[in-house]
C-alpha cells in the first residue's frame, strides 16, 4: 500500500505531502515515511500502534466483532469507543448516523474473510518488524502526531509509551473514554488539532 501512496502522489505530480492513516492505514503511513523520508512532511498517526510488538495486544472483544461481515450500533461501540461510557456511546451513534449519511456504505466495507486476512497479515508483519522500522521511527525529524484512545481494544495507545522520550519530533495526544476511532468521537477537536499541527510544526 505504501508502493501505491507513492507512485499515486509521482502520477499527480505532488512531490511532497502531508498523510494521516487510521489504524491499520497508520502502518501504511509509517511505512511510507521511513522508506520514502523526503516525501512526507508531516505524519498523523490516529488509532494505530508503533512497528514492533506491542506490550498489549489486540483483545479477543475487538477480533470477534471485527470479524462479522457487517456491524450494528452496538458492535462499533464495542470496536471503535468505549461501551462503558455513556458520553461514548452517544458519540458513537453520532458517528454512525453522519458515516450512514453516505450513500451505499456498506458496499464500501471490506467484509469478506480473504479481504481481512490480507489486513491481518500486513499488521502482523508490520509488528514482526523485520527490516527495523521502530528504530527508524525514534531517528525521524519528520513531525508526527499521534492520536489515541485511552481504551483502544485493537492497537492500544499505551504501546507507543515505550517511544515517549526516543522520538525526536512527536506529539501524543489521547482522548478520555475513547477507543479505536477517537477522530470519530472528537471530530472536530481532532481536525483542529491536526490542522494547527500541520500549521505550526517542521523538520
């Protein structure tokens, strides 16, 4: 996926960019900015871990409802905020109501088991870290902002801890009683805080 942003951005001419990836779309964006450092300028890591193992791993409550070809209410709060907050659930009824807003979306989730397993396969070598990427991410000047929930199910904010004080040009930011889509739950909050990210923050 990182061979197609890049060869993507050569075909429409765009030299250098700033590239914000979800969770697994983070490895992605890692990836590209360690192979391909004078293309990046800024990175956005929301929802997603560090190459490397994790000290807390995907929980089995996020792979059972990942898993199903297509998620109700109640399996996106499970998935994506916390179930045990109120506050987060209603955010997580908002966040469905504007994404169903869209025309067609569920032709739109990759649903079938041959389509995950190619994610599934991809997070897990990026977390084997063959070719040393986390030492690379700890030497980068590139700015990079990481966007967590505090109660992520699938790639737990508290294993970018490790890197706190090694990265050279990072910023953390974790929402309260959130999950794996805080851009979903502080929609606007997390705009404004990449957008003066962007602004404020170079090499």
């Amino acid at each position: 996926m990182s061979r197609f942003v890049d060869r993507f951005a050569t075909a429409i001419k765009l030299d250098t960019f700033a590239m914000a990836g979800w969770s697994w779309g983070g490895f992605t964006t890692q990836t590209i900015l360690l192979d391909k450092p004078d293309r990046v300028t800024h990175a956005v890591l929301i929802g997603t871990n560090p190459p490397g193992p994790g000290q807390i791993p995907i929980q089995q409550v996020f792979i059972e409802r990942a898993l199903k070809p297509v998620n109700d209410l109640a399996d996106e709060e499970v998935l994506f905020f916390d179930p045990s907050s109120e506050f987060s659930r209603q955010m997580a009824k908002e966040s469905r109501d504007r994404i169903y807003a869209r025309p067609d979306v569920v032709s739109k989730i990759p649903s079938t088991m041959d389509k995950i397993q190619t994610y599934l396969k991809a997070a897990e070598a990026f977390g084997q870290d063959a070719t040393g990427r986390r030492a690379k991410l700890t030497q980068t000047r590139t700015p990079i902002l990481v966007i967590s929930g505090d109660r992520d199910t699938s790639t737990a904010g508290q294993n970018w801890f490790p890197l706190i004080g090694q990265m050279r040009n990072a910023q953390f930011v974790f929402y309260p009683e959130s999950g794996h889509g805080p851009q979903h739950q502080y929609p606007e909050l997390s705009a404004q805080y990449i957008t003066d990210f962007i602004a404020r923050t170079t090499k």
